[in-house]
C-alpha cells in the first residue's frame, strides 16, 4: 500500500506542477492577479506531494519491502538502518528522486523568501521551475519509477554497492545535488527577466543570494566527494579527473563566473548579456552533468548503468530547456542593452577577465570530457582522456585567474589608475612571490600527494591572498591616529568608509560594554580618498552626565579634529557606545603626530 501512495503522490505532483508553470505565467502575461497569485500555492502543494513520495519510499527501505524492485536491487535485511536510508539515492530511481525533491524545496524557498518582490515577476520565476518539475516528474513516472513491484518478492535482496556503505554517502549526495539543483534558481530568474524584458540590476541582486547559497552547497558536495573517492578508492590525488567529478565540476567552473558577474551588474548595471547567459550555462551544464551520469555513455565508478533509452529521454529534455532559453536569449539580447560603462583598467575590466579564464577553463575540462565520447561514436576508436591532459591544459589557464583573484577585489569600479594600483601592491607583490618561490611545505614529496602542478598553483593561490590582504591593510601615516582612537574606546570593529563606496572593516581592541548615562559616546571613523592623497577624518560625539565637562581647546590632535558634542540620546541607534580615558587619547595624539 506504501508503494501506492508513493505513486498516487507523483501523478498529484506532476498535476500541481502542470498548474504551476502554465496559470501564472499566463497571467503574469495578461495581467490576470488571481492567476498570478497561484503561484505560491502551486509550489507548496509539489513540494507536499514530492515530500510524500519520498517518504514513503524510505520506509520501503526502512521496512525491507522487498516486494519493491527498486528496494531489493539496492538493499538487504541485514543492512544497518542508516545505510538503508542512504540507499534511497543509492540507485537512479531513488536519486532522481531526491532531486525532484530538492528541486521542489529550492521552489517552496524562493516562494517563501520572495514575498517583497514584484508579484509577476515571482510568478514567472515559479513557473519556470514547474517547468522544470513537469520534465523530471514525467521521466519519473515513465521511465524511472522507484515504485515497481517485483513479483514475487525477494527475500533477502542483493545488498547496496560496498563502495557506497560509507558515511559519507549519507551527506555527500543530498549536498551535492543541492548545488546541482540550486542553479536552476538562477536559470529561473535569469529566464523570468528575459521574459519580462526588464534585464537591470535588480534582478541581479535578486538572483545573487540564492545563485550563492547553490555555490556554496556545491562546494561542499564536491570537497566531500573527492575527500571520499580519496580514502575509499585510493587514488593517486584529490582530484583524479574522473569523467563523472568532471561533471560536477564544470558547472561549479562556470557559477563561480557567474558569482562575479552578478556582482558587477548588480553594482554597476554592466555585463547584462554576459550575466544571463552564464546563468542559462550553469544550469545547462549540470542537466549535462546528469546525462552523462545516467546515461551510460560514461565507465566510471560513479555513473549509473542505466538503459539508453532514460539517458535519451534526459539528452532531449536537456536540448529543450537548453535550446529553448538560447533562443530567448537570442530574442531579447538585442534589447538588453550594455550597461554601466568602465575604464581598461578597473574592477570591472578585471571581473570580466576572470570570468573569460574561468569560463575557458570549463570548456578545457568539457573537451576533455566530451572527446572520447565523440570519438568513438565518429569513428568506433575508445581512448581515454586522464590527468596529464588536464593538468598540461587546466593549470596554465587558471595561473591568470589566481592572479587576478589577488589584483581585482582591490581595484577601484569604473577606472583604477595604474600608478595607484602599483603602489598599493609593490610590497604585497614582492612578499607574495618571496612566499611563493621559498615556500618549503613539500606537498609535491608523498606518493598520495599533490601533484606539482597542484602544488605550485596552491601556493600561489596562497600568495595572492596574502598579497590582498596585505594591500588591504597596510595603511598610511594619516590612518594610524584613527585607530589608535578606536582602539582607546574599545571598538571591535574600525569602519574605513572612501568616497567611491567601499567599506573595509578592521579588527581593533575588545569590544566595549554599552555606555551609560554620563560619559557615554560614540565614535565614527571616516577615510576620504582625494587626489592629493589621503586624509583621515575622526569624529567623536560624546555625552556628558552630571558633573561632567567638556575638555576646551584642541591640545592634541584628536581633540583637534573632534566635532562639537552632543547630547548621549543623539547616538543613532545601532551604533556602539565606549568610555574613552584621557590617557588612551593622549597616546592617541602621539601616534598622530
């Protein structure tokens, strides 16, 4: 009866989905609200329905019903609970599965956490992921169901893989299929602003946390993943490029381009074309990252040994997502427009630069891939593509990037003049490479280690945040009055604050306790960036009790540059309140002087 219910929940789900992604959109095309408003109903009734069908076929595994095909090809009795719970996505079924499931979560989540959004624009987002739902739902239940019954029963069943009786296949798989899935909201926004035509930096900032949130989850199933196939397979690295961790890590290539992106036409409106289009690849490489994987076209401990017949319902699902956006993307690119203008060399320029090397890495790592494949459906010859490909093409292309990782985040939006950039990284440069090429870790030395190539490109990835950090921090003579002040008041935090709007942040001192009645300030710092060169500006207002008075004159430099006081009830909430003593402010007119 489990089984059953497990059915009747998809067939339900596949309806709901069907309403989902055809109403609203209608209506957010014709203006119709109480179609629009269906929306968000339509997503919470997938989910319930998608929850269930999973649920019940984990108390499948979790009872040993073995009357269920998919149970007994992927269970036994005398399997531990946790492995039999883990054995859910054990299998393709169960897999496809969990992902109908999460996809159905990331849709319930924009649901919840769009409220503020324009109601027509959240319609399109959530019927385009019931569109997405409608294709995964219907291969479920044609092709792929985990609830066929095997007549008569087994007994005992054939047990899991003993390659995935492991904790980690317990976490690893829902994480990772959380980052594949997650993009599918960035795809979403990205096809919901080309269909409403409105492709500025709203929708970019819209689409950024959630594009995050699918990043990080990816990273995480990837770092898992290879620590597993390390101590479990024993192979030779981290990373073995196996055709299958390749799949995952093509589209984890191009959505942290996209990150970048999405950062620029959110703060500067740029890289409009470029931003939806690195969203409509993202999504598309990790549908071809599930071709590959359950296709069976890949020899991998990882792949699934399905028949070709699943791999090519998956293989023209995937052109019809993939083509279709292409070509609405083809429709609306002329009208985009393109964006905020910027100089050879900014932030921008620089943003736009990793991106291409990021994105030209990904196509390396697809070559490699794909090539075999396509070799031996043209001309019959199998060959097989393994590290010394990838570690002579991949590493030469990402050396630019992790040097621009370094020099970006510092340089200013819309021009950066050179003799200004160079200056701010002389000494980080020189301390970077002196770390770099001294650097005596052997990582390179064990047979289970780090190939070279690796190695030399962690050290350099090393040295460039060093180097950042160091550009950050090294602050001129004007600064060193401001935070020897804050200091003196017991800030945690400083807050440096220059005209072209960036906010650095500075660990100084513990924290204070909050003021009281008498005595009790605040103090902002500010630095303003001018031509000429640097000026700190330090500003205290402070609040006198009974028997208190103000100290006249300027005798030392902070009190020179102090504002007039003002009462303790005029600190603006939020900010934190200290006691400063006179001694902690002469010795901060000291270091300014």
């Amino acid at each position: 009866m489990i089984p059953e219910i497990g059915v009747f929940s998809l067939v339900l789900a596949l309806l709901v989905a069907v309403v989902q992604g055809s109403l609203p959109l209608a209506g957010a095309h014709w203006g119709v609200a109480g179609w629009i408003r269906l929306a968000r109903p339509a997503a919470f009734g997938q989910f319930i329905f998608a929850a269930i069908a999973l649920a019940c076929l984990a108390w499948s595994f979790l009872d040993n019903d073995f009357s269920v095909l998919y149970v007994a090809s992927n269970s036994h009795a005398d399997l531990p609970a946790a492995y039999r719970f883990a054995a859910v996505w054990g299998g393709h079924e169960g897999s496809m599965l969990l992902w109908l499931c999460l996809l159905s979560a990331w849709t319930v989540a924009v649901a919840l956490f769009s409220r503020q959004l324009p109601e027509a624009y959240v319609a399109r987002v959530l019927a385009v992921m019931g569109w997405l739902s409608v294709g995964f739902l219907l291969f479920l239940l044609f092709l792929s169901n985990p609830f066929t019954r095997l007549m008569p029963p087994a007994l005992q069943g054939r047990d899991l893989n003993p390659l995935l009786q492991d904790p980690g296949m317990v976490v690893h798989p829902p994480v990772l299929y959380m980052g594949y899935v997650g993009f599918s909201v960035a795809f979403a926004f990205a096809i919901a602003a080309l269909l409403s035509g409105e492709l500025n930096a709203a929708w970019a900032r819209w689409s950024r946390p959630w594009t995050v949130a699918a990043w990080v989850f990816l990273t995480l199933g990837i770092l898992m993943g290879s620590a597993w196939a390390y101590y479990v397979l024993g192979w030779g690295g981290w990373w073995f490029w196996d055709p299958v961790e390749n799949a995952s890590f093509m589209p984890w290539l191009v959505g942290t381009a996209l990150i970048h992106s999405l950062a620029v036409t959110e703060q500067r409106g740029a890289f409009r074309s470029w931003t939806v289009l690195l969203a409509i690849c993202t999504f598309s490489l990790s549908l071809l990252g599930t071709f590959l994987v359950r296709s069976g076209v890949l020899t991998s401990v990882h792949a699934f040994a399905v028949d070709p017949g699943r791999g090519l319902f998956i293989l023209a699902f995937m052109v019809a997502v993939v083509g279709g956006s292409l070509l609405l993307f083809g429709w609306r690119a002329p009208r985009i427009g393109l964006g905020g203008r910027f100089g050879l060399l900014s932030r921008e320029s620089l943003l736009l630069s990793n991106n291409v090397v990021l994105t030209v890495a990904a196509m390396s790592v697809l070559i490699g891939t794909l090539y075999p494949l396509a070799l031996d459906v043209l001309s019959g010859q199998k060959i097989s593509v393994g590290p010394p490909y990838f570690e002579a093409v991949f590493v030469p292309i990402m050396v630019p990037a992790i040097f621009l990782m370094g020099v970006g985040p510092i340089a200013r939006w819309k021009h950066a003049p050179l003799p200004e950039l160079a200056r701010r990284l002389r000494w980080a440069l020189a301390a970077s490479c002196v770390a770099a090429l001294t650097g005596d870790v052997d990582l390179c030395a064990p047979a289970g280690g780090l190939g070279r190539s690796q190695c030399r490109c962690a050290r350099l990835a090393a040295a460039a945040w060093r180097a950042r950090r160091l550009a950050r921090t090294r602050a001129p003579p004007a600064e060193r009055l401001v935070r020897h002040a804050v200091r003196a008041c017991g800030h945690r935090r400083l807050h440096l604050r220059r005209n072209d709007g960036q906010q650095f942040r500075k660990p100084a001192g513990t924290q204070a306790e909050p003021g009281r009645a008498g005595g009790a300030g605040r103090l902002r710092v500010s630095l303003r960036r001018h031509r000429a060169g640097q000026r700190a500006e330090l500003r205290r207002a402070a609040g006198h009790g009974a028997g208190h008075t103000p100290r006249p004159g300027g005798g030392d430099a902070a009190s020179r540059e102090a504002r007039l006081p003002r009462p303790a009830d005029a600190v603006e909430p939020g900010r934190h309140r200290c006691r400063p003593d006179a001694r902690s402010l002469r010795r901060a007119g000291r270091a300014g002087r």
